[in-house]
C-alpha cells in the first residue's frame, strides 16, 4: 500500500434555528471572501409524473423576486457578489460567493426568499420561456441530447428517477401555473427542509447572531415526508434501438447499481474509475488505444441518492459493428467479474481518489457544497471520512460488487443509430 | 425591534486587492522559472508554458497535434507507461494547447514529485509521437469532429474566428482533410523546435518548498539544453474578411446560434481596463444589459453574454447566444439596440456604481488560491504587461465615468464594422 493514511479534515461547527433550520459553519481565513450555501432537500424526484420539470422550473423561479426584495440578482451584485444554483434529481442548491464583510447581505437575500416569494406572473411567464429555451439547448437541438430522456425511462419503472431534471417533455413546462408553484413552494421551502453552510472568512459567533436575526423569525412550515415508490427488481435485459441525425452510432449500457448511502456504493464508485478513469483506465487502453473499437468510451456512477445508477457509454469507430462494440464491453465488465483487479490497479485508483479530495480543499466552495451534502445524509462530517471508505475497500469486495451488478438481467442497452444521410 | 427585511444591510465596496508575485529564478539553460509558494495543502501545480510556432496553412495541425499528443510515447515510455505512471501517483497531467501558447500541466501531491516529475521531463523532452498512436489520434478527432459540426454553437464560432482572423491559428477551425496533412516527421521536427528551454516558462503554484525548487531545477536546469535552431515563434498578421454577415442555414434548428462582434484593442492598450467595464454593463454578468433584455424581460434565451479577447496579434469583442429559432431576428435587433443605447444614452449612476462593485467583488472572488495567483500573473505576463496593469484596472473600475464609457463605445462599437454569424434560421 503506498498511500500514506492522512486523516482529511475540514473542520466545521454545527447548530440548529428553533424553526429547524440546520445551519452549518466553516471558518477559513485564509480568503477574503465567504459563501453561503443553502441545500432544500427537494429534486426532481419529488415532482408528479404529471408535472415534470418542476423542481427545476422552480429554481430559476427563486431568482424571480421575493416578498420585501423585488429583485434578487441586483443588490447581491452590488455588493460584489455572484450567485448561482443548480437542481439535480434530488436536490436544489443555492449558493453565494461575496467579499466576507458583506455577508449579511447574504443572509438578507436568502432569508427572505425562504419567508416568501413574489410569485409574479410576468417571472413565471418569462422563466417558462427561458427553461424551453434551455430544454431545447441542452435535450433537443444538439446531436444525442435526448439520450437522458430515452434511457432513464428504460432503467426506472417506477421511482421517480424515470425522468430528468428537465422534465419528461416541453409541455410540462409550458402547463405549468402559478398555483403550482405556490404550492410546490409551502410544500418544500421552508426552514425544516433545508440545509445551510456558511464558509469562509466569517466568525462562528458573527454567523450565528446573523443566522438568528434573518432566519430564526421564519415559521418553521411543515416537514416533507418523501415517499418514494421503490424501483422492483429488474429482472431481464431491456434494450432499445434509436436513430437520429447523427454523424457516429452510440452506445449505452446501464444497470442498477446500490445509491449514494447504500452498502457496495464506494466499491462500484472505484470500478468506474477502473474501467474508465484517464488515460490509464481498461476500457481506454483496451477498447480505444489497443482494439481500436471506439474512438471514445465511459463508464460513470450517477451517484443517485436512492437506487443508483452505473453507465458505460461509447461510439464505435465507423465500420465496426455493434455486436462487436457490445461484446468487447461485455468482456471487459466480465473480467472485472471474474479476475481479482491487480493490487498494482487498486491502490492507482485509491490514490487518485485520494489526491482528488486534497485538491478539493482548495475550493471554499466545494467545501461549503460537499458539507451541505453531507449533513443531508446525515452527518457533515461523513466528509472528513470518505477517503477512509475508499483506501478500505479490498479486491474481494470490488468483484462482488461488479457480479452484482454487471448482469444481463440488470442491463438496459440503448443503441443510437446514425442515420445515413 | 422589527427586523427590516426591506431595506439592504450596509456594506463595503472592496477597495484593495492584494495580489501575490512571484519569485523569479532564470535557470541555467535560458528558460524561466516562476514561483508561488502559499497555501496549506501539500501540493503543486506546475505548467510548462511554449508559445506555439508560426502557423503554416499547408499543415494547419501542428501546434495542437503536437500537444495533444506529447501524452502518447517517449523514446522510454510507451503511452500507457506514461498514463499508468502518473495515475498510480494519483497526480493529473493534462496538455492544453492555446491559441499563442500550448502547455502541458501536472497537479501532483508533493510526496509524489519525485515520481510524477521524471515522467514530465521525459515527455517534454523526448516524446516521439509514435506512427500507430498518431494514427489513432488523427481517426478518434476526425471522429470527434464530425459530432462538434453538428452543433451550432460550434460552427457558428468556427466561421466567426474564420471572418475575423482569416489564415492564422486563431481562424483556424480544422476540416476532416486537414488531419490527412500530419506526418509523423513534420511533427517530430516541430516538437524539437517549439519545446526547448529558450521557448519555456514554468510556472509552479503551490506549497512550493526548496527541495521542490531543486527537484524542479535538477529535472529542468542544466541538463535540458536548447536547440540550435531557435523557435519561431512570430505569426503572420490577422487578415480580417471582407465579408461581414455569414448565415449557414440549418433547415430542422430549433434553435439559431448568434454570434456577433469585431476586432478590439488588446490588454496592453490603455483604454482596455475602461473597455472591460463597458463589456461588463453590455453582456459580462448575469444582470448585464443583454441577460436584462434578451433573457429575463423576452425569455428568448437560456443565456447571453459578450465578452473580450485579448491575444498577442489582436483582441476581439464578440457577443454570443443561442435563441429560439422563431426569434433570431429579434434577438439580433435587440442586441443591435442594446449597443446602440451604450452609445447615445449615458449610463446611470447607480447601474454603474453596481457593476464597478461587481467587478471589484468578482475580481476578489477569483483570487480563490495560489493557482488562481498564479493565473493572473500568466495574464499579464503573456500579454506584456506588469503588475501595474492591476493597479490601473482597478482604478478605472473605481473611477470611469459614464461620460467615457459612452466615448468609449462611440471609439470602438460601430456597429457596421460588426461581423454577424447565424447558424440555423434567420
């Protein structure tokens, strides 16, 4: 074993509003600036089938006006702040960067838009506008774009993982009402279902007193009870064929892996990196450099929060067959099934794992993002031990996870024709 | 007391920015190292800088193929020698070819260097760009290529850089056949001349402390000597096209990519850092004039913004969206407006007191650690400029005033002599 055990620490300090507001602080003086990062506990997942999209939807509706600041952007600008967010399928994230000693203005912004929004009409109008806008970009006018909404479908049944973030189609969007989104609003944004991180150059004293005076007032609201529909068992292969107006065929195999918390879950985290991890990895070397089968090839972990998901994804070089491209993955997920990976390979994963949680810290950022992460699952300081998780992981416990999950009977395989034109 | 939430807390417009220079060590064999030691994490980042040779329109390729491949074999190490050896260390090599200058790149723990590094030496010194991984490479891009053709976004900044610099690196976009033009020898001759002590910078960022000064000397000092025959590094002049609107129609686009703008002053003019405020208030932020408009008011786009190039023949202003197709034409005539409006109305005190807050802020904010140091050192430094250039850029951020702003986009914004590209429909 060459890594040397080095016990990460991102030091933090933990207290909790009377209206259930968990607030979490990161003093770090070494920067001039700070971050306020608030984490709602709430996805894509959590929308209606009938009302996709929303989650999403809704975050740029967030930056439409709240009830006492009609407009969100310009006063945190003015105090040379930048701001962004980003909804995944099952979170929202809002965060802050500014000089330290503005802060409270932070505080100012956030707070009041977790009190009560605006709720204009003219923002709802121009935001359904602006999410089109951005499901075209993204999903349909570029060449595979709409790969996401025909795989997820194919791998999920039932949970509401079944779809993307930006919703199972256009009209969702535009159906959506302003009754939804005060609904969805009281349902989801108030103090209990969020998570919030100050970082930076801040006190935990100054932190406090500013958390107390602009969020203690807010009513707690009600705790979400999420109740997800579990997703059955697969038990055989799904495959569907697809064709578009695209230069090169694409491959996709996807199978049910365990999620984010679930045992066997950092294990299929290092087999992806195995397979697929720089210019060292199997299928690079083996399926792109040595066999000349693809002119590109991944294979990622979703890392979903509840039942996960594992994808390997290549375009084959121009004349090689499909059959061809999907037997040489099949054999190269089989050896991983069959033969112990090489001490040699296990430890190059663990130690870029490793080195990529250093790197890390150097972000305030990121630090502010993984805590809020983290204390959702439970326990903020769950960061301070994932590389412990990783550096214990045995060859054993890899193959188990890899016959696990790489089976015929738990594979979803999209093919993406090019049609010729 | 109640809390009032109307009202905005008070605050304080940054006044200072303290950046960190670093020191300066000319090695043995001409080529120059800089060094910024801070930080707390053992770590480096270290970058070996080139400024790429004259571009030769017959073999349009060689400075970025030889980039991109310096990962792919050395007279000692095959490419997966190379891979592996710098994965089990757990660092990142990463090659990166620019329009003046390409660069190769390690991230690497300090307890490692003494491993990682010799892997650098060997692939800047002596890779041999092996006939078979060159092939590969010239087929896995011709592949890669035909996908980015297919996205507007893409093509429309191909034809821009094309209008705009002509024959050259930078209106270089490369076409299926002109990968049919890379020979193995041409290469090896080009990797001899370009990567060379006297045509090196290089830049270490990090916890750098004297042993690792020394490892990087003993690896890169003396026994790393140039060629005889200088680089040549001089480009030809940008020759701009006659032809000022380009529209490549995509008959089923549901969206039209736009990309508009001209030629511009570069950094070392002195009214860039002026320029770089009027930028900020057309297009540069997310509640620039353009997201206002085009974004947030008509919801015609996810997101707009312009921007401005500084490079060592020439700069460009150029604005850039991709808009529902059915309102392209719309979308031109309000940015067309918005120019207009930065050139006959001044701008209000209090949107310009936000953006010079703003810019203030943002440039604080992107002092996020030592490599970030060392990026704004990279700045100046290549576009010929020293420090004072900060000193300058922040005073005028704090002090132009909206009478100059709008003599400034009367100087440099006529709209005539904008080059506009659509690709989709218009």
């Amino acid at each position: 074993m060459l890594s040397v055990f080095r016990y990460y620490m991102v030091k933090f300090n933990r207290f909790i509003l009377a209206n259930g507001l968990r607030v979490i602080v990161h003093e770090d003086h070494t920067t001039p600036m700070a971050v306020l990062n608030i984490l709602y506990d709430v996805g894509a997942r959590d929308e209606d089938p009938e009302k996709t999209g929303f989650a999403h939807l809704f975050e740029h509706l967030m930056f439409g006006g709240s009830v006492n600041i009609p407009q969100y952007d310009e006063p945190l600008q003015r105090v040379g702040g930048e701001n962004n967010a980003f909804t995944t399928n099952d979170i929202t994230n809002y965060y802050i960067t500014l000089p330290a000693e503005n802060i409270e203005t932070a505080f100012w912004l956030e707070s009041d838009r977790m009190l009560n929004l605006a709720f204009s009409e003219k923002s709802l109008e121009v935001q359904r506008n602006v999410v089109i806008e951005e499901f075209k970009q993204r999903y349909l006018n570029q060449p595979y774009g709409d790969v996401w909404l025909k795989l997820r479908p194919m791998v999920y049944k039932k949970h509401p993982y079944r779809w993307a973030t930006i919703g199972k189609e256009v009209k969702h969007i535009e159906d959506a009402r302003i009754e939804d989104v005060k609904a969805f609003f009281k349902q989801h944004y108030n103090p209990q279902n969020a998570i919030m991180v100050v970082g930076g150059n801040i006190s935990i004293e100054r932190a406090k007193e500013l958390a107390e005076k602009w969020f203690g007032p807010i009513p707690a609201g009600e705790k979400y009870h999420r109740e997800l529909p579990k997703e059955p068992m697969q038990t055989e292969a799904r495959r569907e064929t697809t064709s578009a107006k695209v230069p090169l065929n694409d491959l996709y195999i996807a199978f049910h892996m365990p999620g984010r918390l679930e045992a066997g879950y950092y294990e299929l985290d290092l087999v992806s990196d195995i397979l697929s991890r720089g210019n060292s990895s199997r299928l690079y070397r083996n399926l792109v450099k040595d066999k000349q089968l693809f002119s590109e090839i991944h294979a990622y972990n979703m890392g979903s929060f509840d039942s996960g998901m594992f994808v390997v994804e290549g375009k084959p070089i121009e004349g090689v067959s499909i059959e061809t491209a999907e037997a040489a993955i099949w054999e190269e997920l089989e050896k991983i099934k069959t033969e112990p990976v090489p001490d040699n390979e296990l430890t190059k994963v663990k130690n870029k794992t490793e080195s990529t949680m250093v790197f890390s810290e150097m972000s305030l950022l990121d630090k502010a993002m993984n805590l809020a992460t983290f204390e959702l699952f439970g326990d903020a300081d769950m960061l301070n031990h994932e590389t412990e998780k990783y550096l214990a992981i045995t060859e054993q416990q890899i193959q188990e996870q890899a016959q696990q999950v790489f089976r015929k009977e738990n594979s979803s395989t999209l093919v993406y024709l090019a049609e010729s034109h | 007391m109640t809390l009032n939430r109307k009202t905005a807390p008070q605050f304080q417009p940054v006044e200072q920015i303290s950046l960190i220079r670093p020191e300066h060590i000319k090695l043995d064999n001409g080529s120059n190292l800089f060094i910024f030691n801070s930080g707390d994490q053992e770590l480096v980042r270290i970058e070996w800088i080139f400024h790429n040779l004259r571009f030769d329109p017959a073999k349009p390729l060689l400075n970025v193929a030889v980039n991109s491949m310096l990962t792919e074999g050395t007279s000692s190490r095959t490419a997966s020698e190379i891979a592996d050896q710098i994965d089990f260390y757990g660092g990142f090599l990463q090659v990166d070819y620019g329009y003046d200058t390409s660069q190769v790149v390690l991230f690497s723990l300090n307890r490692h260097l003494p491993k990682t590094l010799p892997v650098m030496k060997d692939i800047i010194t002596d890779s041999i760009f092996p006939q078979n991984e060159l092939d590969t490479f010239i087929r896995n891009q011709q592949q890669k290529l035909q996908v980015s053709l297919q996205k507007n976004d893409i093509v429309a900044r191909r034809k821009f850089n094309k209008a705009l610099y002509g024959d050259t690196l930078y209106g270089l976009g490369a076409d299926f056949d002109d990968y049919k033009t890379l020979h193995r020898e041409d290469m090896l001759a080009h990797f001899r001349q370009m990567y060379q002590p006297s045509n090196c910078t290089i830049v270490v960022a990090g916890k750098v402390d004297q042993t690792i000064v020394d490892l990087i000397k003993s690896s890169f000092g003396s026994d790393w000597i140039s060629h005889p025959v200088k680089a040549d590094t001089h480009q030809p002049e940008l020759t701009p096209n006659e032809e000022h609107f380009y529209f490549i129609e995509k008959p089923d686009a549901l969206q039209s990519a736009i990309r508009m703008g001209l030629p511009m002053i570069t950094r070392q003019h002195l009214d860039f850092p002026a320029l770089q405020v009027l930028n900020t208030v057309l297009g540069g932020y997310f509640g620039s004039r353009l997201m206002a408009n085009i974004r947030e008011d008509k919801g015609y786009t996810y997101g707009i913004g312009s921007g401005l190039s500084s490079l060592k023949k020439g700069g460009a202003m150029f604005i850039a969206s991709e808009v529902g197709a059915d309102v392209c034409r719309d979308a031109v005539n309000e940015i067309e407006k918005e120019i207009t409006i930065l050139k006959t109305e001044l701008i209000p005190d209090d949107e310009l007191a936000l953006v010079r807050n703003y810019m203030m802020g943002s440039l604080l904010g992107s002092l996020e650690n030592v490599f970030s140091h060392a990026d704004k050192f990279k700045n100046i430094y290549f576009s010929g400029v020293d420090y004072d250039y900060y000193d300058r850029y922040t005073d005028v951020v704090k002090s132009v005033t909206a009478e100059e702003l709008l003599q400034l986009a009367n100087k440099y914004l006529d709209l005539d002599k904008f080059y506009k590209v659509i690709v989709g429909k218009y």
